[in-house]
C-alpha cells in the first residue's frame, strides 16, 4: 500500500508505554502535517494557474486563433503551381514552425498537421513533406534525473518496500490483545467489542497504518510489537522526506513560478498579455497579406526560413 494514499488516523489519547510507540506516534503526525502542507500548496498553485488563464487566457486563445488561420492560405499556396520548389520548401517550413510553436507554447495538438508535413518519413515530394527542410529532430538521450528526482524515486521505494508488509501480521498481533473473549468483565468486554469491530474493518481496508496506529495504542509494552512499530517509524521517516521533496518541487519548480500574488507578477502578466495581443494583430496582418500570391512571395523573401 503506498503510505501517500492513506488517511492517516487521529492520535488518541492513550498513554505512551514506550519510546517506540512514542516515535511512531510522533512520524504518523509528521506525515500527516507535511501531507496537510503539501494539500495547501497544491491548492494555491491550482487557485494560481486558474486565475492566470483568466487573465490571460483570451489572448493567448486569440493568438492560437490567428495561427491557424494560417495554415489555410499556406496550404492553398502549395496546390498552385506558382511557387518554385525552394519557396514550396519554405511555405512547408513555416506550416511545421507554426504547428510545433502552437504545441510547445499553448500546448495545442497540431499532430494532424505535423504528420501531414512533417512526417518521421515520406515521400520526397516537397508540397506533401518537409523532410529536405525542416526534418525532425534526432532522438536524443532522455535526460539525467536531478539529485532531487533520484532521492525522491530512492525514498519512495524505500518507503514503499517497507509499508509493503503483510497487515495481516499486525491484525493477528491486535486479534490476540483486544480479543473479546479474554475478558469476563461485561464493561471490559464490551470496550474490547468496539476496539475488535475498529480493528477488523482496519483490517478488511487494508488500512496498515490505521492498524499501526492502533498497535502503538496497547497499554502495556511488546518488545514484538515495539520492533515492528520502529520499523515502521522509519519507514514514515521515509516518507516525510518524500513530501518534504515533493513540497520543495512544488515550491520552486515550474508550477511554483506561477504565484497567486505580488506586484512582479501583476507587472508580468500584464506585459505577457500586451505582448499576446500584439502577437495575434500582428499575425492577423500577415494572414491578410497571404491571401495574395504575390504578397506570400514577398514575405518569403523578407522574412526568410525562420517563419511567421
């Protein structure tokens, strides 16, 4: 069971009989409190980037609009006839460009139109497939992992390899304690009643940790069950290297760029949507001059390979 998915228990009020059922209790609340911080952190990011794309949402969409208005005059250039073959190679150069910047930029999928122009392979035909220009790029090495994305790989499987034992072990330990029948006290044996039905539905969810919790409850010292308990606590303490590495990530990785608040950033978006709008008008523009032949041929010669 992944430690991450459960809902850890409440601590309960019982008296700690020894230092290991102490440390575990102490690692189940850390657990719980860096899970809590790592929920709120999420949380503001989520509040973050939704009201980022509130502001600045219709502009990029318009951007996105004028970008693909273009791909009908571009398309349209190549059934004429009227360009040579290394403008033909350029219009295809542009159509790529456009659609792989739609991609990265706005996150749009534009694999219709790369596979229609930019096929891993194809026919040489320069107005079916832009392989002599604008060939794919080479497959490269994945990326090394970062020192933080190998501790945290390293912590997880620790955690998880530890936490992967057997509830049942810890259920029959619990079975033999609080069984009911051991009492003869009505009062007794009713408590003991409610703390088996606690135990057994802990059991049948799978719930090691709620059984966990339950085992650092017992009155009396088990050297047994103390082992198991330390055991178990350092697999916590696993764990809460793994949320604290997943609260640093979120913090100062590339979601934690975008904050909720600060003037800086009120300053960058209203910037970033200055620049979005100027970017659709300006590629309104040229899909106005596209619309004539004679127009696409000049801002071949003038704007080059690089595109629109």
């Amino acid at each position: 069971m992944h430690p991450a998915s459960i809902n850890l228990p409440a601590l309960t009020g019982a008296t700690t009989n020894s230092p290991a059922q102490n440390t575990f209790r102490e690692a189940v609340q850390a657990v719980e409190n860096l899970r809590q911080q790592l929920h709120e952190l999420r949380t503001a990011a989520a509040v973050a980037r939704q009201r980022y794309w509130q502001q600045v949402g219709p502009a990029a969409t318009a951007v996105v609009a004028a970008r693909r208005a273009l791909y009908a005059p571009l398309e349209n250039a190549l059934l004429l006839n009227y360009f040579s073959r290394l403008e033909e190679q350029q219009i295809i150069a542009w159509i790529v460009a456009n659609a792989r910047g739609l991609e990265v930029r706005f996150g749009e999928d534009e694999r219709a139109i790369l596979g229609k122009y930019a096929p891993a392979s194809g026919p040489p035909d320069a107005t079916k497939a832009a392989s002599t220009t604008a060939p794919p790029p080479a497959t490269e090495r994945p990326p090394r992992p970062t020192k933080a994305a190998r501790q945290l790989a390293a912590a997880e499987a620790a955690a998880q390899a530890a936490l992967a034992t057997n509830a049942k072990t810890v259920y029959r330990q619990l079975a033999r304690a609080h069984h009911p029948d051991l009492q003869r006290d009505p009062a007794a044996q009713a408590e003991k009643t409610a703390l088996m039905q606690q135990i057994i539905a802990a059991y049948e969810a799978d719930d090691l940790l709620g059984l966990l919790q339950l085992l650092a409850d017992l009155p009396t010292a088990d050297p047994a069950s103390d082992d198991l308990l330390r055991r178990y606590a350092q697999a916590l303490a696993q764990q809460q290297r793994t949320l604290k590495l997943e609260i640093q990530a979120l913090k100062y990785g590339p979601e934690g760029t975008i904050a909720p608040n600060g003037k800086r950033q009120e300053r960058e978006l209203r910037q970033l949507k200055r620049d979005l709008r100027d970017e659709a008008a300006y590629v309104t523009e040229v899909g106005r001059i596209l619309q004539e032949t004679s127009g696409l041929r000049e801002l071949l010669r003038e704007l080059g390979p690089q595109g629109i």
